[in-house]
C-alpha cells in the first residue's frame, strides 16, 4: 500500500449523520440547516462542549431543544453509508485512525458504528475543532506516523485544507457535492469510497 496508514473523517465520510439530524427535525430541510449551523458555530473553533454546540445551532434555526437533546441521545444510531464496510473489509490490516468533531463520549459511540480502528480522535482530547490542526497531529504523534504517510479522507471541504495544511495526502469523499474549497487541495476529489481502494494502492 502507498500510506503507512489512512485517516478518516468519522461524521461525514464514514457515517451518515445528515439523515439523523433530518428526522430529528422533521424533514431534511431544517436538519441540514441545523447541521449547517452547528458546523459553523464549531469550524476552527478552541473546544467548547459539544452538547451546548447542538443545542445553540437547534435554537438558531428553531428546534426545539428537546430536539436536541433526542439528537444527543440518539447519537448511536448512525448507520455508515453503503459503500464503507465493504471498503473497509479490504482495508483490514491496515493502520486507521479517526479525527472527529464531537466529543469523546459521543465520538467513540460513533465510531464503533462505523469499524474498527487503531485510534479515536476527538476535537474534545484536542481542544479544537477541526480544521484547527491539533486534533491531526494529536492523532499523528500517538501513532508516531509522519504526515507524509498518512492519507487522510475528508468528509467535507474544510477537512480537506486542514488535513492538507497539517501535510497529509486527502482523498475527498464529497458525498454533498460541496465547492471545492479555497485553502486546500485533495489528491482525489470523489462522491463516495469507491475510488479509495485504488488511490491507497490495494
């Protein structure tokens, strides 16, 4: 294989969230603007509870915070999309990590929906959201990798400049056909993990 090891996005592209937020909301509309305002109030951002996060972006665009709160409690119920166990599958062996925007409880309840993983990385352990670049290269020095090994695999725009910038290789899985984005370019820009596989070389 071409890395010593890959990197994932946990949130967007290994999970589908989007269709949790939206039945929590009562249709898509409102979920993906209410998943929209939680990304913007968090991107970048010095730690703050994650909790409070979705439920200030909830009152912005007016859920109820008992919708909120349903979202939080539900938090284990994502399902990965169709196309990552199978990928995953023919990855087995290989060093994976995750860095994610949540916190540590609610990350690792994630992630075990999504596989299985030599490391789990929260903007809570790091103390900034991403695309700040201390949760890459938290994840990076626990598992003594150089970035230069590393593929990392965003899920949405500002993953892949803040992987870029830390200087790991990207493959973008754009699943919400998002523009590109301004401070950062991916090696491989595809809808979905079909593509991986080639890209690492297996």
């Amino acid at each position: 294989m071409r890395y010593a090891a890959i990197g994932f996005d946990l949130l967007t592209a290994l999970l589908d969230t989007w269709s949790l937020w939206s039945d929590v909301a009562g249709g898509r509309p409102l979920g993906m603007r209410w998943h929209a305002a939680a990304q913007e109030l968090l991107r970048g951002k010095r730690y703050r509870p994650f909790d409070d996060v979705v439920r200030e972006a909830a009152s912005q665009v007016g859920v109820p915070r008992a919708g909120a709160d349903a979202l939080l409690r539900r938090w284990g119920e994502f399902e990965p999309w169709p196309d990552v166990p199978p990928v995953l599958a023919k990855l087995d062996g290989t060093k994976r990590f995750i860095v994610t925007n949540c916190s540590r409880k609610l990350g690792r309840l994630a992630a075990f929906r999504a596989g299985s993983f030599d490391l789990v990385v929260t903007a809570e352990e790091a103390g900034a959201y991403k695309p700040d670049p201390l949760p890459y290269r938290m994840a990076l020095d626990r598992l003594a990798l150089d970035p230069a090994e590393v593929l990392f695999v965003a899920g949405s725009a500002h993953d892949v400049g803040g992987a870029a910038r830390v200087g790991m290789d990207v493959y973008w899985a754009n699943r919400g056909g998002a523009p590109a984005p301004s401070d950062g370019q991916a090696l491989r820009e595809e809808p979905d993990f079909r593509a991986l596989l080639e890209t690492v070389g297996v």
